[in-house]
C-alpha cells in the first residue's frame, strides 16, 4: 500500500506510514483472503495471492504508531494460506524490507518482483499457475496501473480482484483530467462518460465514475461487482472505494459475506 513515506519500524525493517483509515481496507483484504482459502480449498488446490503494489509488508499510524500487518504479510499469516504468493513493489527499499520479513514463512511458495506495476505483468502471467485460483490486490497511490495491465494479467485467468479506486482524488482532478486517467481507464471515452452523466444527473461525480471503471472490467468477464465500501478519513471524507470483482458469483458470495461488519464490529447495511 503505497501512502506516506518510509518510516523505521519496531523489528529494524522499514514501514509505511499510513493514516488510520487504511486499517479499515487491510480488514476487509484479511477477511476475503481467509473465506477465499477457507472455501476454496478442497476445490482448488492451487490457490494464489497476488499484489502488486506490496510495499514493506509492515505499516505505522502516522498518528499513533501503531504497527499493523500490511497486504502481504496478512496473505503470509492465513490460517489456511495460499499455495503461492507473488508479490512486487517498484520500491527497493520497500521491496528488501518484504524479503526479510517474509523469510519466516519457509513452507510458503514466495516470488518476490521489484519492478514498475505495469511492467511486472509480463512476469506474473509466464510464472503464474497455469491452473489456480487467484485474488489480486491492487492499491496504488492513485492510478499507476493502465487497464492494459489489468487486461493482461486478468486474460483467461479465474481471479478475483480488489482494487482501491481513488475516488476522491479523480473528483479533485474532474476541471483538467491528466493523461494518465486515460491510462488508467483504458481510453478516453470515459471522459464523455463522465461529462455526460453529469449533465444527466445519473449520480454523484464518484458514482459515475465507479460506474465508467466497473463497466470496462465487466468487458473483461467481471460479472460480479461491489465498490458498497467506501474508505474515509478522520473528518469523513471519502477518499477512495475498494471495489471488488469476481467473473464468479461464488466470489460475490464471499465479498458480501465479509462486508456485512466493519473493523469495528459495527453491522453495515449493504
């Protein structure tokens, strides 16, 4: 989870500084990692955790310091784990910071990349499992990954994806979009999609473009969608959507499932 800066942590290994917020993403991408291996073991025996924004494997609240298990290291420590784990950041420092702490795990099958997100993908695709289940987590900062990328790493592959969608940035960024978005959406025709929902009145500016994003992973098979989680900061403000898809409705099944109550115990109305 790439957010904030690189920071010491209590083992001697770097961390990253993250806001209290993102505990709120780590608890839902722990609770599908659990019910995914859990309900999906004696069907598929190869089962595989990929993500590709890694980080350190550590993080500290900036306001507390307080350290939590990052992506990776919650996928090491399931219960039932995954039979292989593929993880890369661009980071370096980051990436020797993963490499040591995921040393403890020496029964896990571990491939460790260290390359830009976009151009990793050629990597994971030839060392993938020709025949597993997969869940891919992709958090970037904002919107590094083209959806090429995700179009080739998805190709003719039964994974499941959760990916954080920084709706509140994209909003601050509507009066002059960069060419990245383009990147990210795939195309520019996004754009009108955007211009013209708004003069519709076909919903909120975030709710029109979760609906241009959700529409091009369902052009690559996802049939079952959900971005009803909603990630927001200490004064309420939604920064971002963990939008979730499945080209199964097992898949759905199980994200519903473990969204029905937040880190707090509190019950959600889905």
């Amino acid at each position: 989870m790439p957010t904030g800066d690189l920071v010491m942590g209590s083992d001697g290994h770097l961390a990253l500084e993250i806001g209290p917020w993102a505990k709120e993403k780590l608890f839902y991408v722990q609770r599908y990692c659990e019910i995914f291996n859990t309900g999906m073991k004696d069907k598929w025996p190869i089962r595989t955790f990929v993500d590709v924004f890694a980080g350190c494997g550590k993080c500290k609240i900036e306001e507390t310091g307080e350290e939590v298990d990052g992506s990776s290291l919650v996928a090491l420590r399931c219960k039932v784990p995954f039979t292989h784990y593929f993880f890369n950041d661009s980071n370096p420092r980051a990436i020797d910071s993963l490499k040591n702490r995921a040393r403890r795990f020496t029964s896990r099958n571990i491939r460790v990349f260290n390359k830009d997100c976009n151009e990793v993908i050629e990597d994971l695709r030839s060392e993938l499992p020709s025949s597993s289940l997969d869940f891919c987590f992709v958090d970037p900062l904002s919107w590094e990954i083209t959806f090429d990328s995700i179009r080739a790493l998805t190709e003719d592959r039964r994974m499941d994806l959760a990916v954080t969608f920084h709706t509140g940035n994209m909003k601050r960024v509507m009066h002059d979009p960069p060419a990245e978005l383009d990147d990210f959406f795939g195309d520019r025709q996004w754009r009108e999609e955007y211009r013209s929902g708004l003069a519709k009145g076909e919903g909120t500016p975030g709710r029109i473009l979760l609906d241009a994003y959700e529409k091009r992973l369902r052009s690559l098979g996802y049939v079952d969608l959900q971005d009803y989680l909603p990630v927001r900061n200490t004064r309420s403000v939604v920064m971002y959507h963990l939008v979730f898809a499945s080209k199964h409705s097992r898949g759905r099944e199980f994200w519903d499932k473990i969204s029905q109550r937040s880190s707090t115990g509190q019950l959600r109305m889905i």
